[in-house]
C-alpha cells in the first residue's frame, strides 16, 4: 500500500476548522487499512505571517512541492490589512499557485436540488444546475510585471498591474477546458473583453484555432466577460464549461457560486502540468469559499466544501477513485438525510455544527 | 429660450431604432414650446466604420465636443468581428469617452416594482433595489499604455494591456460617488483588488483618505471586487452607492442591470469634469442594454433606457429638471398601465414595439 503524502494548509479564519475535518477522514481511511497517509501540515497566510513575518516559510514550500496533494483551507481577514503588501495572507496562496504551477483551477458550480431553495435565483433557474469554470490561475494581472506603486514628483502616487498573457499560456489552459468538456457537456464558453483588451485578443485567437484543430467535435462560444457575468446570472444553465482568465475567472467563478446557493459546498482543483517522466501533476485542493472572519472559531463553518475537496484529491492526486466516489455518495445521502450547516438552513431547519456535518459523513461513508 | 445642442449618435444594432424615440421627442419638445434644440446626428461604432474606415470621425467628435450633451445607442455586433482592432466599432465609444473627458458613469440599478418578477431573483431580494454604480470610465486597463501584442522569435505571441491609476484619477471619481451618496442613503461601498492589484492598494488609499477628510459622514466600506460580485448575488439591497474602476465596473454593472429584470429599461450617464469658467461639463447620455443584434432592425427593442437617459440628459445637461420630472412620471405611469415590450412581457401580456412604447411615453407625458 503506498503512503500518500498530503499537505495540510489550514490557513486563516474557517480555514483551521474545515481542514480539521480532513484530518478526520484521513485517520477514518487508515483505521479502515483503506490507504496510508504522511501528512505534513504548515501554516499559511496570516497565520504564518503571525509566526515567522511571512505568509509562507521556504519550508513549507518545500514540502507543498514535494507532496501528492495540498489541501488548502482559506487565508486572510482584516487582522491582517494592515500588513505590507508583500507578506499579506494572500501571497501565501499566491506564491503555493506560481511555485507549484497550477495553472488549471477547476471550479464546478453545482446546485444540489436539495438545496435550490438557498440560492437567491428562482429555483427553477438553478436547480439541476452543473457548470465548470476553468480559470487560468499562474497568468494574467495577477502576475504580470510591473505591478508597482510609484510616487511621482508633484506627491501624487501611480499604480500599475500588468495583465500579460502568451500563446502557450492560453493554449494548455484551452486544451484543460476542451479535454474536460468532452467528457461533459462537450460545450465550452470562451470569456474575454477582446472587444477593450488585447490579451482579449490573443485570447480569443488562440482559443479558437485549439478548437478548430484538435477539438472540432466541441462546440466554442466567444461571450464577452460581462455578457457572460449577466448570462450568469440570467441564464446559467446555458453553460457547460466556461475557460476564461485569471482575474475574469475570479470574479464568475464567485457569481456562479453564489447563484448555485451552495457556496459552502463548493470544492475546487488547481492542477499543473503533467510530468511527462511520471505522469504526476502537481495539485492542490480548496474550498471555493473564503476565510470568513465573521464566522471563524464558532464551529459553524460547512465543512462540505473541504471534504468534497479532499474528495478531489482522492481522485485526481491520490488514484483513489473509488474512495472518492463513496465520499460524494456519503455527502449526498448526508444532505438528502435532511442535515444542514447554518449557511444553507432554511427556516425551521435545526442547524448543525462543522464537526458534526464532518462525523455524519464519514457516518454515511 | 436657449438652444440646446445635442448631439445624436445612434451607432449599430437596436441603436436607431432607440435614438428615434428620443428624436420623436424632441420634436414634442419643441412643438411644445418648451425648448428649442440643434441636432447634429453622426455615425458612430460599425456604422461609421462602414461608412467611411473608422469608428468614428474626427468631424463627428468636432461636433460631440462642441454639443451639450451626446445622446448614444449601442455598438458593435458580429457584423465587424474581422475588423481590425483599432476600428472595431468599441473604438468609437472609446474615443468619445476619453475625448470628452468623460471620467464618471453613473449607472443606476433600479428594479421597478412592476417589474420584478422580470428579475431571475426572488422578487423580496430585489422588489424596490435601488442602487448606483459609479464607474470610472477614462482610466485603468481600457486606456493604459503599453496595450499590444507582440510576436516573439518563436512564433508566439504575446499580449499585454495596463491597469494604471493615479491619486488623482481616483480621487475625482470618489468624490463623484461621495457627492451623489449624500443626496441618497448616505453610504458608499468601495470595490477593488487590494488583494491581489496595486491600483487596488492606491485604489483604497486614496477612497479612505477622501472620505476622512472631507466625507466623514458618508460611510465607507470597502470589498473585494470579486465578494462585491457574490454580494449583488446575494443580497443586492445592502448598496447603495458602489464606486469601483473601469473594468470591474464594466462587469458589476452589468451583473447589477440583469438583477433588476429591468435591463432594458436602465439608463447611465457619463460625466466630465465641470469647467470652471462656464460650470459646464461634457456629457453622454446612453442605455446600459448593448446593441442586441438579435432583434435589432424588427421594432421590438425596449427604448425605455434610452427615454430614460435622455431625462438624465434633459437634468444634468440641459437644465429642464421639471421636463425631467415628468418623462420619469410618464414612463413610470406607462408601466403602471401595463404596457411592456417584449423584453420584460411575462405570459400573458402582450408586447408592445419600440415606437408603440415611445409614443406611450408621448402620450402620458
Ligand atoms: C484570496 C485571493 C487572492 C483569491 C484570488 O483572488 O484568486 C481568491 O479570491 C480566490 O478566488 O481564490
Ligand atoms: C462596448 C464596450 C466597449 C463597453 C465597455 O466595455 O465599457 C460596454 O461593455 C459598456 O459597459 O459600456
């Protein structure tokens, strides 16, 4: 039996109490001989800067880089706004996407019909709802040089971000998109402003001729980013798989999550490219949702999201699919067996806690 | 009486068919006795370009210039997907808004009670919303120099565009969005990407700093671009006023018109600096709706936007504030009586066409 070797990243916030139900799993899979884990977990965000002035040790970058998966909990809150901005909480998780390469950052947007009633949409525009956003996560603004505060002669103060974008770039992001939609939908939405940017543009262009010479069988929509933002929300079923930039892919990633009205049941993948020598890929796993301060240390938080991450990890990092399809049957049947966290209780609904959603999955398992 | 110059430029798609109903009223207007007006129509966006190679004329921006305020429709559509970037129909509205100094659009998000059950929200979230986006509209990545795409020695190619601010870029566009939140609820959200942007570091700096010093009673809160996007979602009535950069702006803007279920009934004005001398200040009148090339040239767009922005247009330019009073009646008395186009028709209602509902307006007004 091999040992897997998993990087826990608790992070901020919530982030602590969602992973400590990983941990629960984790011990629940090996008590069972079903595989064996080394697990090594490090601080991350505001909490590492907290400890040692930055929002991540070499260390701990070490060893993200030599483990089969990271699972990443959240990172951030105003404790730390007033932190330079090189040590921020979210250079941690910056610099985890850069250095590990994950460039792929899968995030689906499902409506569990058992939840359609949450989402603010009407329920018939939700429910049933199943789309992936695949957002480039190593490019665009968010990396680009230069990226500066200046100030100028008169006092006053120049700010630059540097949205960059190159053909391969594009390319393998494209390819990640298309390979997933064939196994979808077959449908892929291309989102960019060419109609005001350049990297738009390009975009747009190569984006095109992937499909047109490797996946002539999927269908290409080109929607400008803010049509595509109020299809989203008008529509949102109309989409299968939506392949869109670093920052656009920010923000409809969080619109189609918060439609789906199950935002605390949202996992999400970032990949990297695969090693061709061992047919490996860097990976790391999160929850959609972020650190939520406002919640933090109540063990209220949904767990659903970091364990249909660590679901993810199972599949995608760790060749434990089987496993993972059981954890997704244990949430189901979790969720039809009426068990709600706070975030998606309806009215009259008795609310459980973080730790006692995390014990009736592995229950269910 | 003073004549007023206007400037009408009804561009591609539903756009003349919009701009006629404005025409129509002008002519009201006048037959009326209670303005005199000097129109100069030009073309602009793929019209333009198919008259004469660019997306605008120099002849056609002399006269925009020297009018009180421009009226525009709508440009672009697949008709010009192939022309080259420069000349792209966007490029004409782009040159007018930097031309004109147009640095503030204000894009109101407003759900008419007869209306909402239009929105694809639950009607509670959105029943009685009225918010304001105040977008700054001559900076960031739409303008920022370089904007190119290179190809490198490979073959590959790279583009690039730039998000740039200065302090007093953000500084005017602030005290835009704190001047018209003293006249509403008094409170201004902030949206950027501190997070992750520089301009987003300047961005919240500059917002705080004018607040304190000559705002102190507004309140201020400051959000995440990406969270703002998830919070209209949500729970749009928590805003009032969202000031935010051209490119985000350009998407909350339009995630906040689809909430309402009144998209095709929003107006927007965008707003230059006022001249010291005169107190005058350059200004364009346009709807939020685009060119919509699916029903363009059949009768049946909404031009109630466009009606709507030529009110904004009759009170902030022109200094009819009393005309301005009643179209806003008018059209609100035509809703009341249940007369829709087709756009925000629900079962049942028959739909009426674009001139049938200017000619309503007329009517009521
Ligand atoms: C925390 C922040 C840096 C991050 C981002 O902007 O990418 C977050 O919003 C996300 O979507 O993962
Ligand atoms: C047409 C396009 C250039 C424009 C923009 O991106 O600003 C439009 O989307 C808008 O919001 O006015």
């Amino acid at each position: 039996m091999a040992t897997h070797k998993l990087s826990l990243m608790a992070g901020d916030g919530i982030g602590p109490e969602v992973i400590a139900e990983v941990t629960k799993l984790v011990r629940w899979i090996e008590a069972r001989g079903l595989a064996s884990f080394a697990i090594e977990e490090d601080l991350v965000g505001g909490a590492a800067y907290d400890d040692h002035g930055e929002a991540i040790s070499d260390a701990a970058m070490e060893r993200a880089l030599a483990s089969d998966a990271v699972m990443f909990g959240s990172v951030g809150g105003p404790k730390w706004d007033a932190v330079p901005y090189s040590k921020r909480p979210e250079a941690g998780l910056l610099r985890l996407r850069k250095d590990l390469g994950l460039f792929a950052n899968l995030r689906p947007a499902i409506c569990y019909p058992a939840l359609a009633d949450a989402s603010s949409l009407k329920r018939e525009l939700v429910d049933g709802l199943d789309l992936l956003i695949v957002r480039e996560l190593t490019g665009g603004v968010y990396f680009g040089e230069p990226k500066e505060v200046v100030t100028l002669e008169n006092g006053d103060k120049r700010a630059v971000d540097t949205q960059l974008y190159t053909t391969p770039e594009i390319d393998r992001i494209a390819r990640v998109a298309f390979e997933l939609a064939k196994l979808r939908g077959k449908k892929v939405a291309s989102a960019e402003k060419r109609n005001v940017m350049k990297t738009g543009v390009l975009w747009h262009e190569v984006v095109s001729r992937i499909q047109k010479e490797s996946y002539p069988d999927i269908q290409l929509e080109h929607v400008l980013a803010d049509n595509c933002a109020m299809q989203l929300v008008r529509r949102p079923k109309q989409y299968d798989v939506i392949v869109t930039d670093n920052l656009f892919g920010d923000i409809l990633s969080d619109v189609a999550a918060m439609l789906t009205g199950s935002l605390g049941m949202l996992p999400s993948a970032s990949l990297g490219a695969e090693d061709p020598a061992t047919g490996k890929r860097k990976a790391m796993y999160e929850p959609v949702h972020g650190s939520a301060p406002d919640i933090a240390g109540r063990g209220v938080a949904n767990p659903i999201a970091t364990i249909a991450s660590f679901g993810m990890a199972l599949k995608y990092s760790l060749g434990l699919s089987d496993l993972a399809d059981s954890l997704d049957g244990a949430i189901a049947d979790v969720l039809a067996s009426g068990l709600r966290t706070a975030d998606v209780a309806t009215r009259g609904q008795n609310a459980v806690g973080t730790s006692e959603m995390g014990d009736a999955v592995i229950a269910a398992l």
